[in-house]
C-alpha cells in the first residue's frame, strides 16, 4: 500500500518521491513487450536525431493500455492535492480538478489533445539529456516514471537522474535508485522552498545517464496532453 502523506513529505523536501515495487516484474515485461508493437503508438522518437541523447521513445496513442490508464487516473488523484498546494505557494492561480478526466478534458479544450504516457528503450551507450515534459500551456507539475527493467540484471548504468537549480546557486544533482517496478514521482518544471525571506521556485530537468551495457525500459506517466 502506497503511503502517500510520505509521498508528499518527500515531494515537498527533494521534488522527487520513491514508490517501491509499484508493478510486479509479471506487469513490467508485459510492459517492455509493447514496445514492437507499433499499432499501440502514435509516434517514434529517435533521440540522437533531435540531440535529445541516444536511444529512443514511443507515444502511446489512445486508448492506452488499461494499466497504464488506471495507473494515470488513481495517481493523478492522489496528486492533484499536492499541485494545488504548490500552486497556492509559488503564487500560480491554476488549481487542477479532482478528477483526472477533467484535466485532461481542459486540455483538449486547450488543442492538448496528442496522449502523452511513453515507452523509452535505451541500448549499450545510450543516455537521455536532461529536459522537462511540458508540451503545451496546460502543464500538470508532476509525473511518473516507472523503471520496467532490473538494474545489475538487465542492464548496468543508466540510472535516473535529476537536477535542481535554485537561484543565485549551483545545480544540485540528484540519482534516484529505482530498482523494477519502482516509480518515481518528479517534479516536472519548478517546484516550491521555503526560504528565510518567503517561498521562492526552483527548477528541475532530469534524465538518464550512460547505459554501459544490456537494455533498460521505462515508463513514463504524463498526466496533461501534448499539442
């Protein structure tokens, strides 16, 4: 069972919230094995072609598969309190709706209509830049990121990273340890400190590192549209 009051603690304090063993390894190469099947999916992205990295991802098309839909629904709810929260203290008026079928609805409204969630595959040598998933004016400030493969087993490198800038300051780099089935919930572009004189915002990116060897897939759960 998810403890998401730690969730939130641990969002509030780093921008990022380990879930252990969200998926069973069963679920996690039921997953990975969509990859091929090109049916699923609305476009291919070849990252060295864009200078994005190496490797490459796939957005799935709607519908989406029912576990990743149920996945995005139940976690958006357990979020939306906390973007809201976010919101109110960076100063930002957009407040998110209980349900996700609202949100998303906004952002068709919006043009966001293109379906987000993604399939990444990464071979030997391949990495993924640091970047934020934004997509258009309607943003959800967090997201879900699912590693699908066993580090030590499958793959050695690539491990998820992150950084953190704050103003007037260095970035702080961050490695998050997802082992199989564990997700991450990251911040997607700032996120609220508290600071001595008032809250100010900081900006995240994140990425993978090098993958030395074997192959690595990943989920990843965005919960607003692209245009």
């Amino acid at each position: 069972m998810i403890d998401w009051g730690q969730v939130a603690l641990d969002l509030d304090a780093e921008g990022s919230a380990l879930i252990e063993r969200l998926l069973t390894r069963e679920e996690c190469e039921s997953l990975s094995a969509l990859y091929p099947l090109d049916p699923l999916f609305r476009s291919r992205v070849v990252m060295e072609r864009h200078g994005f990295g190496r490797g490459e991802y796939k957005y799935f098309d709607y519908p989406l598969p029912e576990r990743l839909a149920g996945l995005r629904e139940a976690v958006y709810a357990q979020l939306a309190p906390i973007a809201n929260r976010w919101n109110q203290a960076m100063g930002v008026e957009v407040r998110y709706p209980p349900r996700h079928a609202d949100f998303i609805a906004r952002c068709h409204a919006a043009g966001q209509t293109r379906p987000t969630p993604l399939l990444l595959q990464y071979g030997a040598g391949d990495y993924n830049c640091l970047h934020q998933d934004l997509y258009g004016e309607h943003v959800f400030p967090l997201q879900l990121v699912i590693l699908l493969s066993e580090p030590g087993r499958d793959f050695e490198g690539g491990e998820f990273v992150m950084t953190e800038q704050r103003p007037r300051m260095q970035s702080r780099p961050m490695v998050l340890p997802l082992r199989q089935g564990d997700a991450a919930v990251i911040a997607v572009h700032h996120r609220p400190v508290q600071g001595t004189r008032g809250v100010y915002r900081v900006n995240l990116r994140h990425g993978v590192s090098r993958v030395r060897s074997g192959h690595r897939h990943t989920a990843g759960i965005i919960f607003h549209d692209a245009t």
